[in-house]
C-alpha cells in the first residue's frame, strides 16, 4: 500500500453524502469527495481497484462495478466493506437499477437487476436483467418505445426508463420482464441542449431536466425545471413543479439522481445538486428552486470521463429519514409591485401625511430627480402625481449602464439588479404572465427580445419599464436561438445552425436565408453583435463571421486570425475554444473576452482595424464591460471605482455584490466560486434620451429628403442606399458629444 493512502473509506464516510470516483486502470486510488467541505480524499479499495463504476443503485448506496478487461461484474456495498453481490460478466457499458420490493439487493436477494442498451455504444435497443447467482444476462429486445436514452430508475415497484418521445416502464409479471412504451404529454419545447434524469422521492417520480450550452457533460448550464409524473389522471402527463419540498433536495450525478433529505449544513431543502464537467474541473452545481438561482464549487481538479465519472454515495441511514409527502401547487400567480427603497419611503410617507404631493414647492423637484440614481426610481417618482411626472431632468442621463434582468418564475415577476449600487428591484410585467414560458433572448436600447409558447415559436419585443410592446410574426417552424440580435434600425436577425431568419420593420414575415458554410465555423456561445451595419460573430477559435443584412451574405473573415492557432479541433474532449467567449462594441471598436477558469484571468482583445488581428490588452482605458451571452455591453465612462472591471452575470450569495473581474488588481470579486447566478437572465441597458433623439432626427431628416427626391426628381432611391446615407449622417455626430460614453454610442449607431 502506497504510503498516505487509507485502505478504508475516509472517516465519516457512511455518514452523510459522499461523491466517489473509481479511476479504472488509469489511477490505482479511488476518489472521496467530503460534501462537509468538499475535501477530497485518496484511499486504495480492493474491490475498486483496476474497476470503473458503472452507476448507483438503490439511491446511491449500491455501485455497479465492472472490469472492463476481464468483464467481472457485481454489486458492491461500501459501508458494510464485505458487502458485493457477484453478478455475470458484462462486456459492454449500460445504465443499471434493481427492480423489486424492497430494492435493496442485500435486503432482497430475488431482486433484478436490469440494465439499459446504450445507442451510442451497441446501435442497438435492449434490456439485459439477471438475478444473483446467474450466469448469464437475458436479453431482452425493445420495440414498443423509441431508442432507450439511458436515465433509469426504480419507483413504486416499477422501473422507467427514458427513450425518445416514450417513458419506457419496466414491471416484472409472472416471473417474467415486461415493458410498456408510455407517451406523456406536458413538457415544454427547447432549443439548447438538453440532459434529463429521473428522481424517485416518497413514490412520486420526477424528471429533472437540465439545459446547457455546449457540449454533453461540458457546457454552461443556463436552465433546470423539474416536472412530475402525474399518474392521477387517465392520460398521464408531465407537470412542472416550482418546489420538490423543504424538507429535501435531489443529488445528480453521471445519469443517476436521488433523493436525500435536508441536512443543515450539507444539503440545503427545495435544491438540486448536480455534479457537472466544465472546461476546466468537475463542479457541484446547487439549483436553488426557491429563488431560481445557480451557484458552483470547485470539487476535483478535471473534468471527468466517461468511463470515471464521479457518484453520490447516500447511506440508507439518511435515505430512510422520513419525508413528508410532497404537495404541488400550481403555478404562482400573485401580484408584484413595484418594489424599492425610494417606493417604500414613498409610501410611508403617503399614509402619514395629508399634503397632497403636487404641493410640495416646484423648485425642490429637479434636486429630489437628480438624487435618484436609477430608471425605476425615476419611473416611481413620475408615476406620484402630473406635476411630478414633467420635471425636466438630464442628470440621469449621466448615470446608463447595464442593469441584470431576470424573470425565473411564470407569475410576471422580473427583477432588476443594479450591479454598480448592489440593489435589486421588482417589476410586475402583465406579458410575462403565462403558463408558457417565457424566455430572454436579447436585449438593445432599452427593449427586450422575447419568446413564449409551446414551441416557443411566439416572439415579441418589450419595454419592460413602458411595457410597450412589438409584436413579431411567429415562425412557421421551431427554430433553435442559436443567435439573436437586433439593429437600431430595427433589423432583426435570428441564426439557426446553417440558417438566418431576418425581418425588417414594415415587413410582414420573417425572409429564411440559407447560409453556404465553405469554411468551418463553430460559432461562440453568444449573441451576434451589429457593427458597421453588419451582424458580427465570434467563433470559438477566435475568429469573426458576418452576416450583411443588405447583400443576404455570410462570411468568415480571413482576418483577423483566430485566437487559438490551428489545428484545433473544438469537438475534441479537452480543446483550448471549450472556454467562454463574449463580443462586444466599446467606443466604436470591436472587444473580445475569454473566459476560461478561476485560475486563469480573462484575456482581453481589441480589434486592431488597420491591422485586422486582435491586439491584447492589459486595460480598457476605463471603461466597464457587462457581459453575458445573451447580451454583452460596454460603457466608457462609469462611475468612480468601477472603470477598468468586467461584470459577469453573478452575484454573491446575499445578493448585494455583483461580480466581477479587476484589470487592475487582477483579482475576481467575490471569489469566483459560490456565486449565485439567475436563471433565465441577461444584461439589460436603456439608452441616452439625447442620443435616441439625434438618432430619430437623422432617420426622419433622410427619410424628408428622399421623400423629396421621389415628387420632385421622380427618382425612387433604394433602402440599401437611404441606409447607407444615414449611416454616414450619423458617423458625423460622434464629434458633437462631449463625454466619451455619448460618443461611444453615436459610433455604434452608425
């Protein structure tokens, strides 16, 4: 034995929940991660050495373990160390339960154990079951279901297994393996990648559906929702559920997942752990259902394997603590106000005092208008009375950045989060109040792109403040929102896979335009950006893609070249572009940023145009960048102490700091891990009520002049033309504004 490895399970094993990760013949040891501190542990089990596990059954007490040379397979219990029920040789890998009354195997010796085909792996679709002391599995051929998926599990003395469109359900009659391909209702579409697991808690089975950018097992989760099965009913359906109980959380891991109950200080209630590979460690995601909120740590240093991945250890001990049984209320639909601390004094004030407000002295207004620091308190100030809502005010112009927006439940409710005051506000939005999801997809000058419905083919624009709203053709197919983003003007573009869907203003339907792809371009996990009168993208290795919304034309550009140099192959398991990239417009040129770990500070690039290569840079002149792949923005001229930062969508765990990046000390604030993060969620700006001016008097002025040329010279200009003329009025005005964010935004217009 190796010396300061433990022959045993480390101490306080079999306590409380554990993550354990067998290495197979690439690492003698096996794995013990503490849930207490998340402390790993090495120490050498005989049982594991040389094996990989191939999952958990009976809520994470039991492992399947398998020697993939030798095809030696069994049952293997770790707190009780002799426990290991011989199984027959296995020669290929499979997700596994047990199936039976109790689904203890050492309670239950009778049970079955059953195992799922893996498509990827045989091509086929089948069930392997034995009982123990068999020598040879029995093959059982699925046909009455789609293709299993894996993502099994025992409930209720029946096992269910996912396949595509079916839930497969699993019983044993008379002896013998039977199998019902069951067609449930009720789940709402997506366009991101998905991975599903299934849940057993107090009898009642659940899916956990988790929705992530990238690849499988390596990407940014964005979304979990959780439905349960409805039996009750005689068409069985898939209802979402807000809360799966205080009083317990679910661990996930591999294609496993358990129920456990609420332990202080380890497990908090109404949360979902899920251990997921990232592009640089394994994490421990915590979902909390509560505030809909994402938060990770650090648990092993690399991202797992297939073959290695890491599993939760739950002893029966804690699994037997009892439950209450679980209530699903509908969907909330209560009233949200408008909530902050200005509006409360308000109010306070208001049932105290019997002066009407439009007494208060006039020449007070402007002073008490220039204190407030924010759109929503401002809208709340006008909102009071009529002489209130026309005090002249052009402070607040002075103080625009980025707000992070989020609406996580269905009840209309969106929250405001002030990253430079550290104060979240909420809104009650009558658009988002729906039983279909409503999803954030973009966001420009104050207006939010916006999609709902079954198919979430049902788009619109929003002002969440006005609520004004620009309603959208829907599609005629689902499309999956590979990109979104919108100009001034408004040009809308939509990039799916090798498609774009483009809509002007005035046009009735979207134009489908197929994109010829002669150069391999995997694009970035972000949204394009409109600049120079064309939709720019980023690419994973660094490069840029533009689509002409005039011409209909995409191109790769030949420069600038790409960050990460050839070959680089960005589907390999482990690859340089795995990390987190963003674009954005600062002062009229091109920044990109990317993102990779804790350990490694984002790296920034600035577009040198003359050159056409990107150009590192240590600093950013000041400037504050806001970034999210949903939308990304950048302001010149924050205020004091926040220039020279880059604000990620983050916060900590009370909710009063934002995150972000220092170029200047080089350090993240907070620490990188532990910060919560809203789901459905993305940076959100308004725009200078002087710039929006300037603009809107250039486009009538063209629009006057062309009108013009059409009566007068009988000649009928074209839009590509009467475009490019307000681009180039517009290029001129970046010199009248005085203050370097005013012309930033001058820049970006034209």
């Amino acid at each position: 034995m190796e010396s300061g490895y433990l022959s045993l399970p480390p101490p306080g094993f079999g306590t409380r929940p554990w993550l354990i990760q067998a290495h197979g013949r690439h690492k003698e040891t096996v794995t013990f991660v503490d849930m207490l501190d998340r402390s790993a542990h090495e120490a050498l089990i005989p049982d594991m050495q040389d094996k990989i596990c191939l999952g958990c059954v009976y809520g994470g007490d039991w492992f399947l373990m398998l020697d993939e040379i030798s095809g030696d397979c069994f049952l293997l219990h770790l707190t009780a160390y002799s426990c290991k029920i011989p199984l027959p040789p296995l020669e290929f890998l499979g997700r596994c339960a047990v199936l039976g009354s109790p689904a203890n195997p050492w309670a239950n010796p009778n049970c079955t154990v059953v195992i799922t085909s893996v498509p990827e792996y045989s091509g086929q679709n089948f069930l392997l079951h034995c009982h123990s002391g068999d020598e040879d599995w029995t093959k059982l051929a699925v046909h009455d279901s789609g293709w299993i998926y894996g993502h099994i599990t025992s409930c209720a003395g029946k096992l269910y297994a996912a396949a595509v469109n079916n839930l497969l359900a699993i019983d044993v009659v008379d002896g013998a393996i039977q199998t019902e391909g069951m067609h449930i209702a009720g789940k709402e579409a997506s366009d991101l990648s998905l991975k599903n697991y299934f849940v057993e808690s107090c009898g009642v089975l659940f899916e956990v559906r988790v929705e992530y950018l990238g690849r499988p097992d390596d990407g940014a989760i964005v979304e979990i929702i959780v439905h349960r099965l409805d039996l009750s009913v005689p068409d069985p359906i898939w209802m979402r559920v807000e809360s799966i109980g205080d009083d317990r959380a679910f661990l996930l891991a591999g294609d496993y997942g358990s129920s456990c109950p609420a332990v202080e200080g380890l497990t908090q209630g109404n949360c979902i752990y899920l251990v997921w590979s990232s592009c640089d460690c394994e994490r421990l995601y915590k979902f909390c259902l509560d505030d809909r909120t994402i938060s990770f740590h650090k648990v092993l240093p690399s991202p797992t394997q297939a073959w290695c991945r890491a599993f939760w250890a739950i002893p029966e001990s804690i699994q037997a603590a009892e439950l209450k049984e679980p209530t699903f209320p509908g969907l909330p639909s209560n009233e949200a106000n408008l909530l902050s601390d200005s509006e409360l004094f308000l109010m306070e004030k208001h049932a105290v005092s019997s002066a009407p407000w439009h007494d208060l002295l006039p020449e007070l207004l402007p002073l008490l208008v220039s204190k407030l620091s924010c759109p929503v308190d401002i809208l709340l100030f006008r909102a009071v009375c009529k002489s209130w809502n026309i005090v002249p005010s052009m402070e607040e112009q002075d103080k625009v950045w980025p707000w992070l927006m989020h609406c996580s439940k269905q009840d209309g409710t969106c929250k405001m989060f002030d990253p430079l005051r550290g104060k979240e506000y909420t809104l009650s939005i009558d658009a988002f109040k729906s039983d279909d999801r409503t999803i954030l997809r973009s966001s420009k000058d104050g207006w939010v792109f916006v999609s709902t419905g079954d198919e979430i083919d049902d788009i619109f624009i929003i002002n969440p403040f006005t609520e004004d709203i620009m309603e959208l053709p829907m599609f005629d197919r689902c499309y999956h929102f590979h990109g979104v983003s919108f100009s001034s003007t408004p040009c809308f573009v939509l990039v799916d896979a090798h498609v774009s869907g483009l809509r002007r203003i005035g046009q009735e339907d979207w134009q489908e335009i197929f994109l010829e792809f002669q150069v391999p371009f995997p694009v970035a996990y972000n949204n394009p950006v409109y600049y120079r009168g064309g939709f720019y993208c980023l690419g994973r290795k660094g490069n840029i893609g533009v689509f002409d919304p005039n011409d209909r034309t995409w191109t790769v550009l030949d420069k600038p070249e790409p960050i990460h140099g050839e070959p680089m192959n960005v589907f390999d398991e482990v690859h340089e572009g795995s990390e987190f990239c963003y674009l954005v417009v600062l002062a009229g040129e091109l920044i990109s940023v990317f993102q990779r770990s804790a350990d490694e500070p984002p790296r920034v690039f600035k577009l040198d145009e003359a050159k056409m290569a990107w150009i590192q840079v240590e600093d950013i002149g000041g400037a504050a960048l806001f970034l999210d792949y949903r939308s990304s923005f950048a302001v010149a001229s924050p205020e004091a102490g926040h220039g020279n930062k880059i604000y990620f969508p983050r916060y900590s765990e009370d909710a009063k700091q934002a995150a972000f990046y220092d170029l200047e000390t080089k350090t993240y604030s907070p620490a990188y891990y532990g910060l919560k993060s809203p789901t459905n969620c993305g940076q959100f700006a308004t725009t200078e009520t002087k710039i929006c001016s300037v603009v809107i008097i250039v486009f009538l002025w063209i629009i006057w002049k062309c009108r013009n040329t059409k009566i007068f010279r009988h000649d009928d200009e074209a839009n590509n033309l009467v475009a490019a003329k307000c681009r180039d009025d517009l290029a001129l005005w970046p010199h009248r504004c005085g203050r370097p964010e005013g012309r930033a935004l001058m820049l970006e217009r034209s």
